[in-house]
C-alpha cells in the first residue's frame, strides 16, 4: 500500500482521498495539544511554509493514545492548532496509530524503521514519517527528532519533486 490508497477524514470530518498528494513528498505526524512537544507545531508549520510551493506538505494526524495528551474534540483541536501555531497545514481526524484499532495508514507507516533500524509501534507524540513522491515512506524520525533537524531537512530536501 502507498500514501495513495489510503482514504482518512479530515478534522472537519470530510473524506479525503490520500491521492491529492499524489507526486508530494509529505511529512506525516502524529501530533497532540498537551505533550512536551507540541511547541514543535511551531517547526512543522515553518516546514511547510519553506517547501509547500516546492511539492511538500505536512499532514498532521491527532491522537490521544499517549497518556490521553490530545483530548480536544476537532473544534478545539483546531481551535488550539489556529490560536498557538497558527497551522496551516492539513489536520486530520483523530486517530489511533497503534494497538488493535490502528489506522490502516499507520499500520503501512509502522513498518519502516528508523535510523537505528527499529520499525513497529510509535513511540510517542510528533513520530514523523516521511513519505517520498511515489507515495512509500521514505524515511522515519522519533518524536525528539525536531522539525529543524539537519537530517530531517536533507531527507526532506532530497525527496521533493524535480
């Protein structure tokens, strides 16, 4: 399965068919209101405002499975993401991304190890997966990897559309 197959709900509950980012390179990451680090909406949001007009975008995937750290319902998910770190990337309906009721894309996404070669469940908020053009991950960062991290940016700067 690639990026492409998958169909998800957005945070205002439309479906969205995962092949309008056909041809993207697309950071995916689960995120949360009330983690230690959620400041990093801050460096995501400055991701996609370097490269969006260069074919990347961030996709951020709300979950409450790390101590309950995203409880908001999608109005105050968004109301949150809007007022602190005005985001402007796409928001998605809450979602588990692991354990029994894990969403079909997390379950392809968690196959691709990291840079120690550990693939399988999340470890905690702000997990990113990046995903290449061709809609298979491409790389995998642990939730300390800050979004202005070296190496998160060259991979990011490598996989964009020529």
């Amino acid at each position: 399965m690639s990026l492409y197959d998958a169909h998800v709900q957005s945070l205002e509950g439309e479906q969205v068919d995962m092949s309008q980012f056909e041809g993207k390179a697309v950071l995916v990451v689960n995120v949360a209101s009330k983690c230690g680090l959620t400041p990093q909406y801050e460096g995501l949001q400055a991701l996609h405002d370097k490269y969006a007009d260069q074919g990347f975008e961030v996709l951020g995937f709300p979950c409450n499975q790390f101590m309950g750290q995203e409880p908001g319902t999608a109005e105050e998910i968004r109301d949150f993401c809007d007022t602190n770190y005005q985001v402007s990337f796409p928001l998605f309906a809450k979602i588990d991304v692991n354990g029994d009721q894990r969403d079909p894309l997390y379950a392809e996404l968690t196959q691709q190890a990291d840079a120690d070669g550990e693939a399988g469940d999340v470890k905690w908020n702000f997990e990113k997966f990046l995903v290449g053009t061709d809609g298979n991950v491409v790389g995998r960062f642990r939730p300390q990897v800050q979004p202005n991290d070296d190496a998160l940016i060259a991979a990011i700067e490598a996989n964009l559309p020529s």
